[in-house]
C-alpha cells in the first residue's frame, strides 16, 4: 500500500524586470508622484515670491538713477547760485559807486579803494573760500577727491524660466527639485546684483558731489581767488600814484576792474546779465523799489529809474532789476 504523499508546489519563476521602464514600475506611485509635484510648484512659486525684488525695490532702484541724473544735470546751478548772488551784491555796489563817482580827494579815494579790496576779500570770506589759487579750501576742506564712480548695469527683469511639473516618478522627481534649485539660484544672482547697483549709485551720489567740487567749483574759486590777488595789486598800485589830478580816474579804473572780474565770474557760474529789460513794468524781471505817481496815462506802469541790473540762471530770474515805476494817480 502505498503511502499518502503531500502535493509538491512548484515554485514560480521569477518574473523578469530586466526590461521594464523605471516609469512602468513607478505606475502604481505616478497619483501620487504628480500631487508631490504640484506641492512643490506651489512651495516653488511662493518661495520666489519672497526671494524676489517685489517690484516696488526695483522702482525705487530706477527712481534713484532718474534722481541721480538730475542731480548730476542740475547740481552746477545749486553750487553756483549762492557764489553767483553775492558776486552780484558786490557788482552792484560797484556800480553805484561808479555812477555816483565824482569830485573825490586823494585821501578819500585811498580809503575808497580799500574798502574795494576789503569788501571782496570779506566776499570770499563768507563764501568759505580761503587761500591762494595753488592752496586754498573751501568750506574748510581741500578740493581732494577719492575714489572713482562706477556705474553698473541695471540687470534685466527676466522672468525666471521653470518648466512645469511633469513628476511620474522618482527620476522626474529629481530633475524637476533640481530645475526649482536653478531657479532660485537665478533670482538670488539677480537680486545681488540689483543690491549692487543699489550701493553703487548710493556711493556715486556722494562721489559725484566730490566729483563736481573738482570740475565744476575748482575753477571757479581759483578764478575767483585770482581776481582778488590781482585787484589787490592794481589797488595798492594806484593808490601809490595818486594825485589832485588823477585821483576820480584811477578809482574809476578800480571800479571798472571789479565789474569786468565779477562778469567773469558770473559768465563762469552761467549766469546771464540782462541789462536790457523792458521799459514796462514786469513782475518777473523788476522789484518796485518806489512807485512814482503820474497823471499821464501813457507812463502808467512804466519804469522810470533801473538801479540795478537782472541776472538769469538757466532762463530763471535770481535777481531782479530794482526799479522805480509810475502809477497813474
């Protein structure tokens, strides 16, 4: 009899996977491969939003190169205006003084010509300017200026390039985190360099200013100091030749030197001499010293006396024509 024997299995053979893609093995898994995927472009996108110049540091970058351009258009006149304005007192004083000028004694016209010379020296002095053309400050500092002002390129605002997410698998997983890695990377190398720019015209405002004291003021103050020298001369030397006969023409000379190194300095300061306004009275160009009463019609509103003359700085008045005006009674 023969014994009673258990059923043997026979085992299966492996299946071969040799030839089976990572993607088909990932099938079970690609649900939720692509929700992974959408979480992280949504972590992505939030995640630039914060690393990104919002676009209001991006305005302000533009806003402070547009400022700084005027600035470096616009400066001269700033720098110039307060020097323009009293070279203009001192010139009319010596106009008034030429025009008033007449029988005059040997003493006085000595002690004339020296306030001359002390009123220009006085000029400079509240100026801040001191020194000689070849050593002089300004201000108490010297024209020395450091440093050089660079200027950067703004960089291009270029949207940062991710593809969408296409995650099947743990591969795509990979490629797609390392393209949201690149991404970043972009826009912080972007924000660098917009930092940069941003430092760059912050130290070119300070540079240019220094960098105008040289070009722009320089000559002007060594001019002006010059001037000074020179009318001290000429003053010290008539003065030793003055006689009963010559006393009125050499102060008149004196005189005549002053205005013509004041309209040197005013042409260098770009400011204009209008000695030609209208004979009718204009609110822009003339300031009432008095008003005249006339019964005439045709000499109302008209000028009458012209003291002063009127100086422009680019086509803008800074000081008026004084004048006297009749008004009809």
């Amino acid at each position: 009899m023969e014994e009673n024997k258990m059923p043997q299995t026979v085992p299966e053979e492996p299946e071969n996977t040799d030839n089976v893609s990572v993607s088909e093995q990932a099938s079970p898994y690609a649900e939720q491969f692509e929700r992974l995927g959408k979480l992280i472009e949504a972590h992505f996108n939030a995640v630039c939003n914060l690393l990104r110049y919002t676009k209001e540091k991006d305005a302000n970058v533009m806003a402070l190169s547009k400022q700084l351009q005027q600035y470096r258009d616009g400066v001269e006149g700033v720098l110039f205006k307060r020097i323009a304005l009293d070279v203009i007192g001192y010139r009319e004083d010596c106009r008034k003084s030429l025009r008033e000028l007449g029988e005059i004694a040997p003493a006085d016209a000595k002690k004339y010509m020296g306030y001359l010379v002390q009123d220009y020296e006085d000029l400079l002095q509240n100026l801040g300017i001191e020194g000689t053309e070849e050593d002089f400050t300004y201000h108490g500092k010297k024209p020395v200026c450091e440093g050089k002002i660079a200027y950067r390129d703004i960089p291009a605002e270029e949207e940062i390039a991710v593809p969408a997410p296409d995650v099947t698998d743990a591969e795509s997983l990979a490629a797609y985190l390392a393209a949201c890695e690149d991404g970043m990377r972009a826009i912080l190398a972007r924000n660098t360099a917009l930092d940069c720019v941003l430092s760059d015209y912050i130290a070119a405002s300070s540079l240019y200013e220094q960098g105008v004291w040289m070009v722009v003021l320089v000559p002007v103050i060594r001019k002006m100091l010059a001037c000074g020298r020179k009318l001290s001369e000429l003053v010290e030397k008539e003065t030793g030749q003055l006689q009963e006969d010559n006393v009125a023409k050499s102060y008149a000379d004196a005189l005549a030197y002053a205005l013509e190194i004041c309209d040197g300095i005013l042409e260098m300061c770009n400011v204009v001499i209008d000695g030609a306004v209208s004979e009718v009275y204009d609110p822009k160009r003339h300031r009432i010293l008095k008003m005249i009463p006339t019964e005439d019609a045709a000499l109302n509103g008209r000028v009458v006396n012209r003291y002063t003359d009127c100086y422009l700085m680019e086509e803008k008045v800074i000081y008026p024509s004084k004048v006297d005006v009749c008004k009809i009674k």
